[in-house]
C-alpha cells in the first residue's frame, strides 16, 4: 500500500524588507484617496498578504469611521527593489463602526411609516389574510356571505390577522388597563356613543362616535372607558357660600290705598 501523503503546512509569507520600507510611498497614496490629507491618521503596521504582496494600514480619522483603516497594497517584482501600488481601500478592523445589516425597504416598515402618497408592497403570502368568499351559485349564501357578512373581496382577515389585531388594540390606550379606564366609572360596552363591530372583533370591541371623547373615531374595547361616558354625570355640590339671614326694613313704611 502506498502511504497517504501529508499534507503541507501553509507557510507565512517571509517579511520583505523592500516593501516595508514604503511607507510613505503608501502613504502618500492614501492621502491622495482621501477627500482630505488630515483623514489618513497614524500609521498601524504592515501584513504580509503573499509573497512580495504587501498591505500597509494606516488610521482613518474621518467623522463616523470609527476604527477604520486605509490599507494600501504594494508589490515588486522578484529580485527588483521597486515598489509597485496596487490599490488603495478604506477597510473596517476589528473593532470598527460598521452600519446595521441591510434590509429591503418592505421590511423597514415600521407601524405609522405610511405617509400621504406612500404605497405599501404587496405581499402574496401574508399571513393576516386569507381568500375571499367565491360566489357558489346559490342565492341565499352568497347573499348572507356578501350582504351580511361582507366576504366579497379577493382577501380577508385570517384568523391570525385577527388575533394580532385584536391583542394590539386591547393592550393599546383604547384598551381596558389605560389610566382613562382605570378611572372610569363605567365602560364602553354600556355608553351608547359605541359602535358595534361586526363579527368576533364586535364581541370585544367597537368604535367611539363622542365627540366630546379622546377616543372618538377610534376602536375602544368594550372594557375601556372614559368621562365622556352617555349614562355618568358629575356630581352636583351645594354652594360654599353661607345662606344669609332675610334682612327685613322694619322703619319704612308702605302706604297702601283703601278703597
């Protein structure tokens, strides 16, 4: 049998005395890349990268650069004492500023984003939907699924398009455990300014229409509550100020006609 070979141990590159000696030939380079000559800070050190290959690194001094460096790369040619730059690059080190990881506009949408005029991507997968109610031909379901029940749409809410809106608006200001609720003296369930909702979300929720309320115009549970409520008055208090005695004129004299 014939005995495995075994593998070699990559070796370092040796230090080469020609390319260590220009550094001012790299950094020169580097103050010619930069917008300005203050940008190119002190000099770090050199990394051999392969034979007669050669990387010199100096600080990077520009705002928001934090721990950057410029790195020149320098060559010769065997047996030659002339230096050859290769490139100039501003590279992040260890410890460098680095911008967050890059992610596509549709997933740095954040709730409230949405301005006039913006669109928001589609999304054919979105969970929070499902298809719509497809007409059968029979005339009284597809009155109550389009007439009543207002499935005639290509999308609606999916069950857990449901349950997320339905926790996001009950832990929510419009939800029972706001500071308003808490001093309420009744809820939303009993005001006659509540809109119901349709559906599962009317068993726990409505939609204000007080205009004296914060809440109006919003979706409110039917736990919440606020001073605006139909049925709650403040008390009336009696007056502060003393009832006086009648003062009674007891020296005039009123001349009173007999016929």
């Amino acid at each position: 049998m014939t005995p495995s070979a075994t593998p070699r141990k990559s070796r370092s590159p040796r230090p080469d005395a020609v390319l260590a000696e220009a550094i001012d030939i790299a950094r020169e380079a580097a103050v010619d890349a930069a917008e300005h000559r203050h940008d190119v800070g002190e000099y770090i050190g050199m990394v051999m990268e392969s034979e007669r290959l050669a990387a010199h690194q100096f600080a990077c001094t520009m705002r928001g650069y934090v721990g950057w460096n410029w790195t020149v790369t320098v060559t010769r040619a065997p047996r030659s004492k002339h230096v050859t730059l290769c490139e100039v690059a501003l590279l992040p080190g260890a410890d460098s500023l680095l911008a967050p990881a890059w992610l596509p506009w549709s997933e740095r949408l954040q709730p409230g984003d949405v301005g006039p005029g913006d669109v928001m991507p589609y999304v054919d997968d979105d969970p929070r939907l499902v298809p719509g109610y497809t007409p059968t031909g029979d005339e009284d379901e597809d009155r109550v699924a389009v007439e009543e029940l207002a499935l005639a749409r290509v999308r609606i809410l999916s069950e857990d398009g449901r349950s997320q809106a339905a926790e996001r608006w009950y832990r929510s200001d419009h939800g029972p455990r706001s500071a308003a609720s808490m001093q309420s003296a009744a809820g939303c369930g009993s005001c006659g300014f509540v809109i119901p909702l349709q559906g599962a979300l009317g068993q726990v929720f409505g939609v204000c229409a007080n205009e004296w309320s914060p809440d109006d115009g919003k979706v409110v549970a039917l736990g919440h509550g606020c001073g605006a409520h139909s049925e709650t008055d403040v008390p009336h208090r009696v007056s502060e100020w003393p009832a006086n005695a009648p003062l009674i004129d007891e020296e005039s004299i009123d001349r009173v006609d007999v016929g």
